[in-house]
C-alpha cells in the first residue's frame, strides 16, 4: 500500500540511532508489528480471566522431542500411546 505521510523528524532520527535502519518504510512496518504485537498482548491479558480453566503451560513443560507437531494428539504425554 502506497500513502504519503508526515513523520515527526525528531521521533524519527531516534528510532534510526537505535535501530541503524534509515528506510522509511521499513521503519513503518517495524513500528506497525510492534503495536500490533502489543496490542494483542493487551487482549490476551484482558481475555485471560473469561477462561479460568485456562492455564499457561511453564516454560519447564515444553517438549523435548523436535519430532512433534502441532497435529500430535497430546505432545505432552510421556507415554506416546
């Protein structure tokens, strides 16, 4: 999508200090990833007590074996039956 808009110079050269990357556009997509991200983070966070049940698996719980997939019934049984 092409649009033309105002950049405040200032905002602008300080996100290029930090970044190194002088490209417009591509600074534009990192900023609109960035509020995307975290502003889904606010809903999720906004959404977490409407499922109580819901628990988020600790880092310690993670799968060891790389061969499993999203498909695997339960990845996280230790007999794979």
């Amino acid at each position: 999508m092409r649009t033309t808009i105002t950049l405040d110079d200032t905002l602008f050269e300080r996100a290029v200090a930090i970044t190194g990357d002088h490209n417009a556009s591509s600074m534009l997509t990192k900023a609109l990833e960035m509020v995307v991200a975290s502003e889904s983070k606010k809903r999720l966070i906004r959404s977490s007590g409407k499922a109580p049940e819901f628990i988020i698996p600790g880092r310690d719980s993670r799968a060891t074996d790389p061969i499993l997939v999203a498909e695997d019934e339960n990845p996280y049984n230790s007999d794979k039956s």
